[in-house]
C-alpha cells in the first residue's frame, strides 16, 4: 500500500508543478502526515 499511495502523491505533485526537490519533500512530508495520522 505504501507504495502506492507514493506513487499517487508523486502524480499530485507532478500536478501542482513540483519537481526536484520540492516534489520529493511533498512526498515525504505528505507520507510522514498520514502515517502519523493511522497510527493514532
């Protein structure tokens, strides 16, 4: 699933025009966010 969800976040940031680095933090960030956010 985790891969998944990465590379969904990935397509959504390609969307919104990130790239390099700016699209990598997004990603993390993002993953970090929800993963975060199930284990509560």
């Amino acid at each position: 699933m985790p891969k998944k969800v990465e590379d969904k976040l990935k397509r959504e940031a390609r969307k919104k025009g990130l790239t390099g680095e700016r699209r990598n933090a997004y990603v993390y960030g993002t993953l970090r966010r929800l993963t975060k956010r199930r284990k509560k």
